[in-house]
C-alpha cells in the first residue's frame, strides 16, 4: 500500500480530473466518509476500478492524496496528471 499526494486538497480542477479518469478508466468513485477534528477536515473516497480498489482522501494541511496498491496508484496519479493519456 502507498499513498501519493496529487495536490491541494481545494484544487476543485484537480479533483474534476480524478474523477474524469476514473470514470475514463471504467472505474466509479464514491464518497465513503467525513471526518471534522478541530480544524482539520477529512474526506476519504472510495474508487472502484476494474483492476483494484483505491482510496481518494482530500485532507485539510496535506492535500488530495491517492492510497492503494502501488502499480493502480502510479497509474491513476499519471493520468491525473496528464490527462487525456
């Protein structure tokens, strides 16, 4: 398992291209969970894909990370950001 930081958990086009080349890829994203301590808000998505399963996690201070096996996580995190590949 590794997790891999795209960018800025406010980056709303980073976000708008995960979900493009999920959906590219076959794949569906959900949101799976909220968490709220103090200030620090923590989004976790679930991303099915017809290879494996990942986690999208959108966390205040850190950003929009990636979690899951390494050989689909360097995949998505490529595509995302060079979309249309």
């Amino acid at each position: 398992m590794i997790d891999v930081l795209l960018g800025s958990e406010y980056d709303d086009d980073l976000f708008y291209r995960l979900v493009a080349e999920v959906e590219a890829m076959g794949g569906s994203i959900t949101d799976k969970g909220w968490i709220l301590g103090g200030s620090q808000e923590i989004t976790v998505f679930q991303i099915s894909l017809p290879e494996g399963e990942l986690e999208a996690v959108a966390e205040t201070y850190v950003g929009l990370s990636l979690r899951g096996a390494l050989p689909l996580v360097e995949a998505l995190a490529h595509r995302v950001a060079t979309p249309g590949v």
